[in-house]
C-alpha cells in the first residue's frame, strides 16, 4: 500500500474517533440533569427538584426517595411515607396517624422571577434552573370548585377522597379510584360541608365539617356498605361560647383521643379514649390547670402526635403562633403557646409537621411582609428561639406569596401555596426537612405559573405529586 493511501486512511480513522467523543460528551453536559437518574433504576423519579443544573453525573438528590418507606405503614392501607402515629401529618403521606395534616391569604407584590426582579409572576430566569427536568406535570380535574379544596385523603396511590366545604357551593364528598383522574359523588353527603378528613388505627375513617341535614360536626364514613354512609359522631350544643359550629380539623392519637377545632371561632372540642361523648371547651389553652386567664385563640391546623395535640394559627393581626402540649399534670388535650414571629410582626400559620417532638416544621404567610413563613423547630417547642426562620429567597425563590399546606415523606417536603399579587399556584421542594428549597411549580408555555393557588397537596411513595388548586384544578407531578 502507497504512503499517500497509508495517510489517508489515517485521516478517516482520525476524524471517527474524534467525532466519536464530541458525541459521547455532548450527553454529559450541565444540561443532563435528567439522564443521570434515568441510569439509576432505584430514582424513581424521587429527585423531585435534584439533579438539575450542574448536576451533571451527581446524582445529588439521587437517594431523596429512598427514605419513602421509611415511615409507610403508619397509616392505614398504603399511607404512602408516614409517621409515628394516627394523625397523618398534613393529611399528607409523609404523615402519621398522631400526626399533622391538612389546612390550607394573600396580596402584595413581586410575583416573579425574571432574573432578580421582584414584580409580576414571571417564572423567567434564574429560577428556571431549578426546575426538575425527570417529571412533568398534568392537569386533571377535582370536584370542589372554590377557592380552596379543603379536605383529601390517600389510602393508596389509586384510592382516595376529597371533601369539600369552602364557599357556597362547597358540599359533598367525592371517591377516587383511579388516582385522580375521575371522582365519584356519594349521594349520601351531598348534605355535608367537610374541612378534613382522617383515618385512624383502626381503619376507621373519620371526617369533620357540618352536616346541614343532621346537624353533626364530627362524623364516619361508613365504607362497610354498597353505598358511603355518613355516621354522626357529634351535634355541637346551643352555646354561643362553647359550641362548634362546623369543624375545621380533625386529629386523632394512636390511643384514640379526637380533638376538632371551630373553622370561625376559637371553641374546640374533645373525646377521650375509649368515651362516646365529646367535650366542649372554650379554650384549648392549660389555663385551668395553671391558674391563669389567657384569652381563647383561633387555630387553623391541629394534629396528634405521640398521644398528645399540636397546632398552630393565630389571626391575621398577631404574629404567627405554635400550640404545643401541655406538661401540667392532669394536662390532655391542654396546649401551651409560643410566637413564632417577632411581637412587631403580623403572620397565620397553616400547617405544621412534626419528624419528633423536637424537630419540626410549620408554614403559613407573613402577612408583614408577605412572603411564605417557614419556621424549623430544633430543640424545645416552648422556647421562640427554637424556631428557626427559614426565607424561600435563600434558596433562590424570589415571588411573593403564602404557604397553605405541606405533606411529607421521609427527609422531603411539598409545600403548595399561592404568589402575591396574582394568586397563582406554587410548589416547592425540600429533601432536607425544610432547610433549602426548589421550585418545581408547573409553568405554561410562556414560563408563568401554569395553576391557580394550591391549598391541598399529597405527596405518594413513588414520586407521585397530587396538588388541588382553586376552582377545580388539579395537577399530577410525574416523576
């Protein structure tokens, strides 16, 4: 063979090989975020927020998922990722049946994220980064149609409910089997405004609400016929300061207390275990048990945890509050308070979750400078500085807004909430119980916020997201 030919095809071999490794390179570049985890059969979709960015063969968040079984179990039938106890946190699945669950304000300005700016709902720039490139998200449909869906529950990623109570038109309760793609009326509550729905350890399924027909504020969903039955538990009296009109929150204990608090007013109402009758109180406070007049407050969340009540709340005008348990002697349901927020400060929380009775997380608005209020609890409830401030901007978040509800699996959060001054819908991810943030909201064509506010959300042991939105929405994270 001649030199000139022996050189030629040292040049065509040459050329391959190097078109052969720009190819292989051009796989691995910042932008790979998704491929990594598609090379890891155990991901599952679980980075919900990893792997993006310079992530590039890391993996970082690669095991975030792998906690989801860590508490499964503690609910009923497939309770995806839960707690100790009764309660399910957030009516969550990173719940527990003691524990925390459902709950779900308002204006300002700045609800965008066009590089640094400030203004408007613009989901442009640097946070586009943040996005998870493994899953997508869908829009389906739920059947309560007002502002907020205030009521839903998992037994497994197929099966559930939805109560509904908000706004006039807000009655019913509604069954799924499908996972959320359809939702089936039970024509036995069409009577009944229901706020939370809860299963015990026993697999009984509890709800509260009012029930305009029979007049019960607490009730069973009687699953054992052809047809739901509603099975009334309590009929508030005719007491201006004791009565609860229509319930908010429902929490169970694993021992089997029930405690409910009023969705307009500062009465609540108790159940020991093992009684039939429930006790109406005025306030939910350890004043009787400490001698002193403290002045009944509003909760917006109440769950169990350990066989005793944890909640949180306070009004618009007062900083934002956490009720904790009571160790007075004689104490049950008895709470004592802390503020969370400076007393200059004017904020509500709406939902609380607890990984121990010394660590934990609880979320609402800062109605002073309207931004989502994230509070991490390390260490005694009872001492305000216990309760770290957490701030979304830290973490590259930038909107405006307020933080409705949360639910939990392992080491991760979602937290869905609402953008000022716009009212769209958001969604963020944490898999460090709450210290550092991703958005991972859904977003149109024109990347702004795709959804109407979120006041609900459920988080399944496969990656699954399920967020209710206001009017009807709902969306589904794939992973």
């Amino acid at each position: 063979m001649t030199t000139k030919r022996w050189m030629k095809l040292a040049m065509v071999a040459f050329a391959m090989f190097w078109t052969a490794g720009c190819e292989t390179m051009t796989g691995n570049d910042g932008g790979n975020n998704g491929g990594d985890s598609s090379q890891d059969g155990s991901n599952n979709g679980d980075n919900t927020g990893d792997n993006t960015g310079d992530n590039t063969g890391d993996n970082t968040g690669d095991n975030t998922g792998d906690n989801t079984g860590d508490d499964t179990g503690d609910n009923t039938g497939d309770n995806t990722g839960d707690n100790t106890d009764t309660d399910n946190q957030g009516g969550n699945t990173g719940d527990d049946p003691d524990n925390p669950d459902d709950n779900t304000g308002d204006d300002n300005t700045g609800d965008d994220n066009t590089g640094d700016d400030m203004t408007g709902d613009d989901m442009t720039g640097d946070d586009m980064m943040d996005q998870p490139v493994s899953g997508t998200w869908s829009e389906l449909t739920q059947p309560c149609g007002g502002t907020r869906a205030n009521a839903m529950w998992f037994d497994s990623r197929m099966n559930g409910y939805m109560g509904c109570g908000d706004n006039a038109a807000g009655f019913g309760l509604f069954v799924t089997e499908d996972g959320g793609e359809t939702w089936e009326s039970q024509p036995l509550f069409n009577g009944a405004r229901i706020n939370d729905i809860r299963r015990d350890s026993n697999g009984t399924l509890y709800a509260t609400g009012t029930d305009t027909v029979d007049s019960h504020e607490v009730f069973i969903i009687d699953e054992s016929g052809p047809v739901r039955q509603l099975v009334g538990q309590y009929q508030s009296s005719l007491s201006a300061f004791t009565a609860v009109s229509q319930g908010e929150n429902i929490a169970i204990t694993q021992d089997g207390q029930l405690f409910i608090d009023s969705l307009t007013g500062t009465q609540t109402a108790y159940r020991a275990a093992g009684a039939t009758e429930f006790m109406e109180l005025e306030t939910h406070l350890d004043d009787e048990l400490t001698g002193q007049d403290n002045p009944s407050e509003q909760m917006s969340r109440v769950i169990g945890y350990n066989n005793r009540f944890w909640g949180v709340g306070s009004v618009i005008n007062r900083p934002g509050t956490v009720y904790y348990p009571s160790n007075e002697p004689g104490a049950t349901y008895h709470m004592k308070k802390v503020e969370v927020q400076p007393s200059t400060r004017d904020g509500e929380l709406h939902d609380i979750y607890l990984w121990s009775e010394t660590d934990g997380l609880v979320i609402g608005f800062d109605h002073s400078l309207d931004y989502p209020l994230i509070h991490k609890l390390s260490g005694d409830p009872g001492v305000a500085e216990n309760w770290a401030k957490i701030d979304l901007f830290n973490s590259g978040i930038l909107y405006q807004g307020g933080a409705w509800k949360m639910a939990v699996r392992g080491d991760e959060v979602v937290l869905v909430g609402q953008t000022f001054p716009n009212n769209r819908g958001f969604v963020v991810y944490s898999m460090d119980r709450g210290m550092t943030w991703t958005d991972i909201s859904p977003l149109d064509e024109d990347a702004d916020f795709a959804a109407n506010l979120m006041s609900n959300v459920w988080y399944f042991d496969d990656g699954t997201i399920l967020v209710a939105a206001e009017g009807g929405e709902m969306w589904r994270y794939n992973p």
